[in-house]
C-alpha cells in the first residue's frame, strides 16, 4: 500500500538527487534535499486539507490530481512561476528572465523579492478565506468548542467572512505596505497589494463557487433519482474538474511562500524547481494515502487543526508584506497545530472507545439533534 502510494515519490526522489549530484556535484546534492524537507514541513497542512476535498472525487480524478496535477504544480508552479514573475517585473520575456535566473542569480532573485507583496497578499487573501469559511460554518464535531462556537453564530450574518477578509486587506495594504513605503523608500505597494489581494478574493469566490454548484446540482440529482442509477455523468464530472482547479489554486496559494523562502537557501533556478518538486511529490502521495487510509475520518480534528494552520499561514502571508517571517516559524506553526489536533482526536477515540465524552476545550463532540 504505501509503495504503490509513495513508489513515484520515492522514485522522482532517487532520480532527482542523482541527477543533481552528477550535474552539479554534491552541493547541489545537499540543497535540494534540504528544499524537499522544507517543502514538506511547509505543506503537510495543505496535503490534510487537499484530502478532505480529493476524497469526495472518485478514482479517475484521484489519478488526475496525481498526474496532470503534480506537473502543474512541479513544472508550472515551482519552475514558471518565479520566472513569469520575474518577466513581468523586469517588462521582459521569459527566455530573457531564464538568461538573468542563470546568468544573474542575483539580479533574479532581487526580482522575485521585489514582487513578493503582490503574491503574498494573492495567496494569503486565499488562504484566509478558506479558514474563515470554515470556522464561520457550524459543525457537528468541534475542536476548539469555546471559540468554533460563537464564530458558528457569527457566521450566520450573510457574506461575513468577505467582509473580514477584506478588511484583513485594508489594513495589510495601509499598515504594512505604506510602512514599508516610507521606512525604505521603495514604491508604495498599496494598490498593487489592493489588486493582487482582491484578485485572490475573487479567485476564490469563483473557483470554489463553481465547485459548490455543481457539487449541489450533482446531489440534487442524485436526491431525485432514488434508487435509479444516477446519469448525471457531466454534472460529476463538471463538479471533479471545478474542484480540481480549486485544488490547483489552493496548492498555488500554499507553494506561494516554499518558492520565496527557498531563496534563503539557493537562487539557483534548477535546483529550487528540483527540491521543492520532489517535496510537492510527497505531499501528493500524502493526500492520496490520507484519503485512501480514511485517516480524517478516523482522526476528525485533523482538519481543524490544518485550517487552523491555513489561517495562521495566510496571517503570515499577509505580514510579510512588510516584515519577514522566518520558514522554520511558519513550518513549526502548522505541525504544532495538526500535531495537537491528532493528540485531541486519538484522546477523543479513546473516550468514545470507554464510552466515554472527552471533556475540555480541545476535545467535544457535539450530537445532531
């Protein structure tokens, strides 16, 4: 089982650091392997929340995610990005941008840099409005009880969660980027981080309502049909590919601050794309095994706890369009996060398991009446 679920993983990593060692020699070696782990550490919250999405498409779509998928997010997000961005920032083209990313190494990354306030408020605006539509909504099983409650009644007030996403916004491009405006003396970022933070907002109204309608038009059909072979193979299929792009976007968003904090290890094009694609492998591999095992339905505060991770990771976003937040602070965030809601949730089994109700703040499972 973990073979055929990790064998692509475990293979892409051998071929991937013998390739690097034979091409560059053994430093090329070492980083990459320290940006696999990175990538890894940073992204295990999104492959719980990748899981909770993946396990509601069927087989065919699993593979896709895994196939088509993987290449978006290897060749397209950790190799074209960084230089779409760059030939956009330099108002050059892309080959020009690949001759500075190898060329000058220095001048590329001074590039990328440069534009992250505009990708940081993109992904972390996306982020933010994933963890607020969660904790907005009411839940039967709650983690944290005395806080998911009361936010549960606040999220009954229509369009709350844009609202405080946008305010989020607000502050971000007025605090921070006109902070950095006048402590620095660069050009002001706030409209760009205004667009850029609306462009996220939008992106995921759209993307994921997309997904939710055609979700609610499949099971309306399903409802209806009763006992009837569902023929509705267009609407499923339109829901998996809705809910596919918002996987792609999402693991965008998440990749966002891999590709920029992969530049205090190296600025080395190649070996950024190569590390961080084989860490994007496992975390992959992670999500299919995570919905394969039925781990979030054995474990339910897993994806509390990565939401959790997924709203402080945007809160960081969101910060470092002003200030710098080291990698190992936003990996360690979400590992402690998820960490505690496995140890909530496995104290959680054991009680049940007594016949028991766990009590305290960490751990209340709430009937439906």
């Amino acid at each position: 089982m973990i073979l055929r679920t990790f064998g692509w993983s475990f293979a892409v990593t051998a071929l991937g650091l013998a390739f690097a060692a034979w091409q560059w020699g053994w430093e090329a070696f070492g980083i990459v392997l320290i940006l696999s782990v990175l990538e890894i550490s940073l992204s295990f919250d999104n492959a719980v929340v990748n899981a909770g999405i993946l396990k509601k498409m069927n087989a065919f779509w699993q593979k896709v995610f895994l196939t088509v998928g993987i290449l978006v997010a290897v060749f397209g997000m950790r190799l074209v990005f960084p230089v779409v961005i760059v030939a956009v920032s330099a108002e050059t083209g892309p080959v020009e941008a690949v001759r500075l990313a190898l060329d000058e190494p220095a001048r590329y990354e001074a590039l990328v840099t440069d534009a992250h306030p505009a990708i940081a408020a993109f992904g972390g605006m996306f982020l933010l409005m994933i963890f607020l539509d969660f904790v907005f909504e009411d839940r039967d099983v709650k983690w944290l009880a005395r806080l998911e409650r009361p936010l549960a009644r606040l999220g009954k007030v229509d369009m709350l969660s844009v609202c405080v996403a946008l305010g989020a916004l607000l502050i971000t491009a007025t605090a921070f980027a006109t902070h950095a405006h006048i402590s620095t003396g660069q050009a002001d970022k706030s409209a760009t981080v205004l667009l850029a933070g609306v462009a996220g907002l939008v992106t995921y109204l759209v993307v994921g309502g997309l997904s939710g309608y055609f979700e609610s038009r499949l099971d309306d059909e399903e409802s209806s049909s009763g006992d009837r072979p569902v023929s509705a193979v267009a609407l499923a299929g339109k829901a998996a590919f809705f809910l596919f792009l918002y996987l792609e976007v999402l693991d965008a968003s998440f990749s966002f601050d891999g590709v920029i904090g992969a530049f205090a290890v190296t600025n080395h094009i190649f070996w950024m794309a190569l590390g961080l694609g084989i860490g994007a492998m496992y975390v992959r591999s992670l999500t299919v095994h995570l919905v394969r095992q039925g781990t979030l339905d054995d474990y339910v505060y897993l994806e509390h706890g990565a939401h959790y991770a997924i709203g402080a990771l945007a809160g960081i976003l969101l910060v470092t369009v002003r200030y710098e937040v080291n990698e190992i602070v936003t990996g360690l965030i979400g590992v402690l996060l998820i960490a505690a809601s496995f140890v909530s949730s496995v104290r959680r089994n054991r009680a049940l398991a007594r016949g028991e109700t766990e009590a305290g703040p960490r751990a209340e499972v709430e009937s439906t009446v």
